[in-house]
C-alpha cells in the first residue's frame, strides 16, 4: 500500500516540473535531492524505483526523491546528457554530486547520500 501512495506522490512532484527552471528550482535545497529518469519500458527501472521507495523510507524526510520520466522531460534529460534510463542524479544546493547510470545497490545510494547529509 505505501508503494501506491508514494506512486501518487512522486507523480504529483513529476507534474510540477514542467520546464528546467522549475527542475532548477526543486534541486537548489539543502537537503540531497534523488532525480531518477525513468521509462516505464525498462525493467530495470522498476527496480531502480524499488530501491528509492526503500531509501525515501530509510531517510524519511532528509532527502527529497523527484522521479522524471525521460521522454516527458527530455529538456531535463539533455541537460544532463541522460540519454537512456535508469538513470539517477544526485544534487546538493542545486550542484550535481554524483550521476549512477543504470541499476545500483541499495546500499551503494545509502553511502553517497550519508556523505551529504
């Protein structure tokens, strides 16, 4: 039940981006802030999705997580050079830290984020 609700939630977010500078505006926080393309094609990004539900969980309320389909947001995307999916971006006060192409550990994300906050 909590995976729908949090569905819900991050499509809320994903509607609010609707240009790069709203993108630009929900990265600049204090707090680490997750950006995960997606494409609802690739399997491994439900997986990847899996491990951000568990993570958003684990630090409740010390990280935001924005999910972006790649299509959708392809402006975003380019900006990024994010040209496949899974792919996930990590930001602190609007500067990228660290980019994970691909699927990854549950604990490999966990690091990087402890390293931020």
């Amino acid at each position: 039940m909590k995976d729908k609700k949090r569905s819900k939630s991050t499509k809320k977010e994903e509607a609010e981006i609707m240009d790069i500078s709203t993108f630009n505006e929900l990265i600049h926080s204090e707090k680490p802030v997750v950006v995960e393309f997606y494409d609802e094609k690739i399997s491994t990004s439900y997986m990847v999705d899996s491990i951000l539900s568990r993570i958003a969980n684990y630090f409740q309320n010390r990280i935001k997580i924005l999910r972006l389909h790649i299509n959708q947001h392809r402006a975003i995307a380019d900006k990024y050079h994010i040209f496949s999916s899974p792919a996930t971006l990590i930001f602190l006060n609007g500067k990228l830290i660290d980019v994970i192409l691909g699927a990854f550990s549950q604990n490999q994300i966990i690091e990087i984020i402890n390293r931020l906050l």
